[in-house]
C-alpha cells in the first residue's frame, strides 16, 4: 500500500502548483482561492538508485519502485473548521492521509514580479502555519465533543472498546481545547494500549499527524536559504518535524524538460536533485518507514515498512498470507550484490542470511519469503 501525504496549505501558497511539478501533471493552478475543487490525486514513484542497481545484476522482465500518493486538498481559510471557504468538506480529506504537506508561502511575488494576492494580505510564514493549525485542532475539538456524550454513556457498561474509547476522548479534550495539537500527546506514548490505539486511528484526528513543511520559496534562493525559509526550518525543528525548501516555480518548469535538459537545468541551479527526491525522502524519514527489496526473473520490486518492522510483518505487505504461513526469510544487502554480482555468488560466499520470524527488517534488505499456508 502506497504511502499517502495530504498537500495543504492557505489559497496561493503553491500547494497546485507543486502538485502538478511533483506529479507532472502540467498545467498550473489559477491565481484565486480555492482552484482546487475537489481534491487531485496522484501516483508518484518514490526515486530509489538502488532498484536500478538491483535490475542491472539480477535479470528482470519489469522494475516497479515504491508509491507515493499526493492528495492535493483545496486551500484552507481561517474559519473553515465552522465552514468557511470550502470547509470541513476539505478537512474530511485530511483523515484518510498518513502525514501532512504543509506548503508555506516564503517569497514575496511571483517570479517576473506577479503579484499573487496573499489570503491574509501579508506575508508571514508563521502566521500562516499557526491558522491551518487551528483549523486543524478546532476539527477535532468539534469531532471529540460531539462524540463524548455517547461514548460517556456507552463506557457505563462492560464493553472494553467503550472504555477505552471514553477514555481517550477524555484525554484529548482539554488538549484541544487549549489550543495544542493532539500530536504531542500521541508522540508521547498517552495511549499505549490496544485499544486506545484502535480508537485513536478510527478517530481520525488531523493535528495527530506528522508534518512536513514544504518552504515554497522564491526562483532567487532555490535552496531557500533566505530569512522566510529559515523561520520555517526553526518552526519544524522546535516541533520535531521535517522541512524542506522547494521553489514550485522551478518543479514546474523542470517537468516539462526531457531528462537531459532536466538535468543540465538543476545544474545550472547548483541542485543536486528535484523537489520529488527530496520531498519523498522527508516523508518516508517523518513516517519512520523504509523499503526492502524482492528481485527475481519476473519483476525487481520496492516494498514499503515502518522501521522496525519484522520479517513476517514485511512478508505479509506483499500478500496476508506470506505472513500467516511465515516459514524464513532469505536476505542479503544491496552491497553484497554489488560486490558478488550475482545470489549465487552471495550463497557460495555465505553472505546469504537465514532470518526467522524475530529478525527485525533493515533498509535496503533484499529478501526471498518462504512460507506454507
């Protein structure tokens, strides 16, 4: 299953621009509030040297990298948590998504001097960041308190689930009604059981999730190393979240190149990569998940897994009943292909590990499952 970020952010930050770039999709968003009608989706392949190297030893009819799913969300307004602009319609799509994108306005005008209009009317990256979070905070608030009344009722009775899930609401409450995100107390191990655990992920709640910050920054300081882009930096480390800098601008015009004038334009740049690598690079490190490999003469293919993950558990992201019917695991490194050059190589070498249903993934893993259902 593909990892899925929501792309939010105010009206004109960028947020369609760069979804277009990210996905190639082309054509650039209007210059008004809510371009975006209902939300876009898009499938971009995670960028991974390694598959590369894997499919040039091991002979393979077919290469399939690892998937993200962008899910472009209409711009959000102060107040959209009580229905302004497009509302909690919006919102709703924010549920479904692992972690956030937040795109933040850090240049001025638009490249050629355009002036896009600012929602706000001013240019303030923390400003911009503290509204969206209260949208996002003000959503649950309105989500527990609504649901609190029957979940006190229900807990009354010998129901476990009910209780738990009373409890959790209780938790919650007075955080969000402080103004804090439940993200902190998520991150803080507050609800550690099972259960809590099973109610939490069916609550849904938006400011619960991990956040990357996207610095949309202006064409002049492509590696947004300006005072707006800094301020976002700062905000995203004082909350232990990711932050990178991206110009839309640029990921647009670089879409549309072929490969050799892509490159030869990130060059002339001074990047070392486009905004895709990068920003799927932060999501996967924000989420805690890795990839592992499985090669053969059908197909050299990425899978995704949290860090940490066991074998079966990895085993049972490519079918439920590799996990279920786990016997080993067959594993080796993606240096030790490079090295030996071939599996068999790696087998005679005695470079190939037998792992058993404790052993613990690693990034980059190549793996043969055995299994017996």
């Amino acid at each position: 299953m593909a990892v899925e970020a929501g792309i939010v952010g105010l009206p004109n930050v960028g947020k369609s621009t760069l979804f277009n770039a990210l996905t190639a999709a082309g054509a650039l968003a209007a210059n008004y509030p809510f371009a975006t009608i209902e939300p876009n989706v898009g499938i971009v392949n995670v960028p991974d040297p390694r598959l590369g190297t894997i499919s040039g030893l091991i002979e393979t009819k077919k290469v399939i990298p690892a998937a993200l799913r962008l899910v472009d969300i209409a711009g959000i307004v102060s107040g959209a948590s009580e229905g302004e602009g497009l509302g909690n319609k919006f919102l709703s799509h924010i549920r479904e998504v692992d972690a956030i994108c937040h795109v933040v306005r850090c240049f001025e005008n638009a490249p050629g001097g355009e002036d896009i209009t600012h929602v706000s009317g001013k240019i303030d990256p923390i400003d911009d960041i503290e509204t969206i979070e209260t949208e996002l905070i003000l959503a649950d608030l309105q989500t527990i308190e609504s649901a609190l009344p029957k979940a006190e009722r229900a807990a009354k009775g010998a129901d476990a689930e009910a209780k738990a899930r009373y409890k959790v609401l209780q938790t919650l409450q007075p955080v969000l009604a402080e103004g804090t995100a439940a993200r902190g107390l998520v991150e803080s191990g507050a609800f550690d059981s099972t259960e809590q655990k099973k109610v939490l992920r069916s609550l849904g709640m938006l400011s619960a999730k991990r956040v990357l910050y996207i610095a949309n920054v202006d064409d002049a300081d492509p590696k947004g190393e300006g005072n707006l882009a800094q301020i976002v930096r700062e905000r995203a480390a004082a909350e232990g979240m990711g932050c990178v800098p991206v110009c839309a601008k640029i990921e647009s015009e670089l879409s549309e190149l072929d490969e050799a004038d892509h490159l030869e334009m990130l060059q002339d740049l001074g990047l070392e990569e486009p905004a895709l690598h990068s920003v799927a690079r932060a999501i996967y490190e924000l989420l805690g998940q890795q990839s592992f490999y499985t090669a053969g003469e059908k197909e050299v293919r990425a899978w995704t897994v949290p860090v940490g993950a066991t074998a079966p558990q990895a085993a049972g992201v490519i079918h439920t009943d590799f996990e279920r019917g786990f016997i080993r695991c067959e594993t080796y490194s993606v240096p030790d292909l490079v090295e030996l050059k071939s599996e068999k190589a790696i087998k005679d070498a005695g470079r190939m590990r037998i792992e058993g249903k404790e052993y613990v993934m690693r990034d980059g893993d190549v793996c043969h499952f055995l299994f017996n259902v």
